[in-house]
C-alpha cells in the first residue's frame, strides 16, 4: 500500500455519504437469510415477544463491526489476516482461523439453503411442482447467474447491485407492514409494547440462532473490512507511519467508515423488525406451519393478507432479489476469504494482485457448484440455513475478542474510540459470549 491514492476524507455529512458503500453491501448480505427466512421464522415461532432481542441484536454488533473496520483501514490487512495476528497456539494458522475455517463451511450450507429457496421462488412463480426437474432447473440457472456476473465484475458492481437490491425490498416490507394495518392481522400497540419487554419464551433455541444471523452475523463481520478495503479507505489513509498526518487521515477516514456501518445499521435493522412483525402477526396470528417444502409459500401469504394477489408479485420479485443479493455479496466475499485463506495456509502464493483476482473469480465459480450440489443433495433449505446460523453464533465470541485485542493492543492509541464506546464494545463482546457458549452448551 503506497502512498499515491492518499486523500483526504471529506469533512461535509453530504460528502461523507458519498462515500459510504461497505454498509451497504453487508445490508444487502444481512437482509436475506437471516431476516427474510430466520427472522421471520422466529415471529412466526414466538409471536411478538422477541421484538427486544431483535433489535438488541442488531444494535449490539456494531460495535464488534466498528472496531474490526478500525484495524483493517488503520493496518492495511485483511480480516483473516488481523485473526491470523492473534497470539495463542498454532499450526500453521492461527487458532482463530482454524475456527473461522470450520464457520466458512457452516455458511456455505446456509447459502445452498438459499439457493434452494429461489428455486421455490420459481416453482411458486410457475405453478410447477417442487419435485419436478424444473426446481433442479432453477437452482443451477440461479447459481451460474450469480458465478458468471461476479466472474466479470468487480466491487463496483458488487456496491452498485447491493444498493439497488437493499432499496427495492426494504421498502416493499415496509409498505407490506404499513398496508397490514387495514387487514385482520393488523398490529395494536400493545402487541409493540409487549414485545419491546424483557422476556424469553420457553424453547430459546431458535431465538439464539437467529441471533447469529441477525443484524451483521459473523460472517458479515468478516466480511465488513474486506469491503472497507476495497472500497479504498485503507489506500486513502495510507501506509502506517504514526506521523500527526497519517493520524489526522486515518481519524477522517474512520469517522467515514463510522457513518457508514451506522447508515447500514439503520436500514436492516428497519427491515429486520418489519420481517419480524409480519411473521408474529400474520404467520403466528394463523398457526401457520413452516417447513423446508412450504417455506416460501407460507412466507409470501405476509404479502398476499396485505396486498391481496399483488402482494404474491410483490413478495415473489422481492424475495429473489433479496435471496439472490445476498447470495451475490457472500459469495463475492466468500472469495476472497478462500483466496487469502490459501495464502494462510501456504497452499498458494501471489505474484501480483492480478493472480489473487483470477483465483477470485475462479472460485465463485467453483463455489455455487458447491452450493449447488449441497442443495440438490439434501433439499432442506430451513435446516441448511439453521446450521450456518449455529456456526456463526459460536464464531461471535470469538470475533468479539479479536475485536476488543486489536482496540487495545494493535491499533494507534490516538486512533482508539472513547470510555462510552469501549464500554459498549464490551457489553457486546459479553452478551456474545453468553449467546455462544448457550449454543454449544445447548448441543451438548
């Protein structure tokens, strides 16, 4: 990283909005199987009763998010290398990244769960049968658009389709729980009001793996700083000197990177509780059962009792873009964490930055082949996108700690947030430590 991209950042919140875009990417990459599918699976499961933890999920990651997108534009390295920087045992790679290795295979399942759900997309769009070859049909046509538009581009595509997809669903799910209010699931402010009180319902495993997937999952948190450095905050900063310039730049830019993860924040979790409120209030209202087979018709019947047979087009146009945008970004992520995973575990070497963008591309190839041959061996998307949830949520700890030993040990100490903030950042890093050892002592 030279110095000849170093700019300032803007100053004006107008100018900062331009530049904002990682945000944006992991909000497309949240609002999908973790809101559409396991938020609303949730609602349906528990009713209203979970609203605070819903929002407490989404509110209290940003905080792990903020200071791993800290590390990354003040160092210049990518995620798995700062997790690669932790001190502890080894063998070849870190301890950290032994784990995150086991958590990458645990959300490639919850992707094919995925794929598997825009398959029942279609078959609900052509009224063909779930068993037919046609499902098979859609899942591969499905999986090659997404490895044939990320072969050709880059991240500008990656921001520019996030952005619109982001837009598109968020506001048709909000216009969906705005126009519930004129059916018989319409919600009363005391159904809000009991949901927004401290309360657990009897069976809490659900709510903790939706926990995982909520808001920015580990993934997501992996995945923010690899966009951050794309995005080019790292290269505007500059390479580390510790002179009053590099610092005042890399306080600039961080203060961007700020706005940025928060704008994002704002948006899914808007989004989040609205999948939320749908599923309590019409999915659990009616006792609607929720399996793999008749997953997302029962979930396009939140439309249909709010927009009538237009909420179908609705739901089902919203629902592909949503399913397939993430998909899109986790795939493009998921990447680049296995082209520098193979330079971690001394698999490969990289000449020049051209020859890690041909391993990319060539590996979200091979990566929706994967997905895909998951998918139509298993046909259970519910439980697919289950298991990735459980992955990330033991993963959170973890990350929380990476998080919290790089504000303290690693980044400039001019550079490092205030008293109130890092008190925040550990309340999150505890409140991933219960949600963690709670999943495995659950399995136990």
């Amino acid at each position: 990283m030279g110095t000849s991209a170093v700019q300032e950042a803007p100053k004006s919140l107008a100018a900062i909005l331009r530049q904002i875009g990682p945000g944006l990417i992991i909000s497309a990459n949240v609002v999908g199987s973790g809101e559409l599918i396991a938020t609303t699976l949730l609602g349906a499961e528990v009713g209203f009763i979970l609203l605070w933890f819903i929002v407490f999920s989404c509110f209290i990651k940003v905080f792990i998010q903020v200071e791993l997108g800290r590390y990354a534009i003040s160092e210049g390295v990518s995620t798995l290398d700062a997790l690669n920087a932790l001190p502890g045992p080894r063998l070849i790679v870190s301890w950290c990244v032994i784990l995150w290795t086991a958590m990458y295979v645990g959300t490639l399942f919850q992707l094919s769960g995925m794929l598997g759900t825009v398959g029942q997309v279609f078959d609900l769009l052509f009224r063909t049968d779930p068993a037919a070859w046609t499902h098979t049909l859609w899942v591969i046509l499905t999986a090659g658009a997404i490895g044939l538009l990320l072969f050709v581009g880059r991240y500008k595509l990656i921001e520019r389709f996030s952005i619109a997809m982001v837009v598109f669903f968020s506001f048709t799910t909000l216009a969906a729980v705005f126009a519930l209010q004129a059916t018989e699931w319409s919600i009363s402010a005391e159904q809000i009001r009991s949901g927004l009180v401290f309360g657990l319902p009897a069976d809490t495993a659900i709510a903790f793996v939706v926990f995982g997937i909520t808001g920015v999952g580990a993934s997501e948190l992996i995945y923010y700083p690899i966009w951050c450095l794309e995005k080019g905050y790292a290269r505007y900063v500059g390479r580390r000197d510790d002179s009053p310039e590099w610092v005042e730049r890399a306080r600039s830019w961080i203060r961007v990177m700020n706005v940025d993860a928060w704008v994002s924040m704002v948006i899914y979790t808007i989004t989040t509780i609205a999948f939320y409120i749908l599923g309590a209030a019409v999915l659990h209202g009616s006792g609607a059962d929720v399996t793999d087979s008749n997953l997302m018709a029962q979930l396009s019947t939140m439309y249909t009792e709010t927009f009538g047979t237009l909420g179908f087009w609705i739901f089902l146009s919203g629902a592909f873009m949503v399913l397939f945008s993430t998909m899109f970004v986790a795939t493009g992520a998921n990447a680049r964490l296995f082209a520098d995973a193979s330079r971690l575990y001394r698999v490969l070497r990289f000449r020049t930055d051209e020859h890690r963008q041909s391993l990319v591309k060539f590996t979200c190839i091979g990566i929706v082949v994967f997905l895909s041959i998951v998918y139509l061996g298993t046909g259970q998307p519910v439980t697919l996108v289950l298991i990735g949830g459980f992955a990330q949520a033991l993963m959170l700890p973890f990350l929380g700690f990476a998080a919290l030993y790089f504000r303290y040990r690693v980044v400039h100490p001019q550079l490092r947030p205030g008293r109130s903030w890092s008190v925040l950042a550990i309340i999150s890093f505890l409140s991933l430590v219960v949600i963690g050892a709670y999943q495995f002592l659950d399995r136990l």
